[in-house]
C-alpha cells in the first residue's frame, strides 16, 4: 500500500454534520425502495437492491470520507478516505517551508476535500486549520487537520534534514 514505514498517522474524519446529511440522503432512495413505493418488484429483489445500495453507500464513504496523513520516512502520503485510491505523495526534498495555519475553507477554496486551482491547492475534510506546505515551485498545499500544530512537529522530526 504504502512502501515505507510510518511514523506518525493522522485521520481527519468528515464532520457529524456531513455524514448524517449522506446517510439521510442514501436512506431517502432506500425506504421507498424497502416498502415497495411506486414499484412492482418482489419484496426478496427489493431487499436486496436496498442492501446492495447500503453496501455501495458504506465503501464510497470509506473511499471519499474524511482524510487521511501518513508522515513517512521520505514524504507525506495523503489519501481521501481509508483507503488509497485518491491520493497524492509529496516528498520532503519537495517541501521549502511547513507552517500551522487556520484558514477558510470555502472562501480559499470553495470547499473541503482536495481542492483548489493554480499554485494553492488544499486536502481537507472539515475545520479551518491546517499545515501549508510551500513546495519547491512556489505552490502551496494546505493539508487539513484537527491537530495542525502536532502535525506540523512530527513532519519536522520525521523530515529532519531532508526537507528541500
């Protein structure tokens, strides 16, 4: 999955807020589907096209949901979700400068998840803190979390002398 050893993991989860406004919304198609509304399905097909939609439901968020930090031996790995499907590898000899930060996400980029255009770019899930990265090219990457400050330490320590 990831090839190095990691020193430090951090996942940011979605907000409550989210999550509960996903699953009403995947339950809004499922009920009428269990209760047969409007269709001439059998109750055993009906059952299973709603567990079916459930379990697609399930791993989407676990693929999309939240964000996940790995501080490795050589570079950042980050991953929307558990698993890492969405991601993006940043090596420390690509990182000038690390700061903490507390910025607005919908202002700045619309938004949480990864995000943005041009030389700033985010990878959130919720709040308005995060670590901003200025790589070697001048880009910025804002990378979301709940505990910036302790993040932006244990890239520093893992990093040591091989930050660009």
């Amino acid at each position: 999955m990831t090839e190095e050893n990691t020193a430090y993991r951090e996942r940011t989860p979605w907000p409550s807020w989210v999550a509960t406004i996903y699953w009403v919304a995947i339950m809004a198609v499922v009920a009428p589907l269990l209760v047969g509304y409007d269709t001439d399905l059998p109750a055993a097909t009906r059952g299973l096209l709603a567990l079916g939609l459930v379990g697609l439901a399930a791993g989407l968020s676990r693929v999309i949901g939240g964000l996940t930090v790995l501080v490795q031996e050589t570079r950042l790995y980050l991953f929307l979700g558990s698993y890492p499907i969405i991601k993006r590898v940043v090596p420390y000899a690509e990182i000038l400068r690390l700061r903490s930060t507390e910025y607005s996400p919908i202002g700045d980029f619309g938004g949480w998840g990864a995000r943005g255009v041009g030389r700033k770019k985010a990878w959130t899930a919720r709040g308005n803190r995060a670590v901003v990265l200025t790589l070697t090219d001048d880009r910025e990457l804002y990378v979301g979390s709940d505990h910036p400050q302790r993040l932006e330490e244990r890239i520093r320590t893992t990093a040591g002398d091989r930050l660009g």
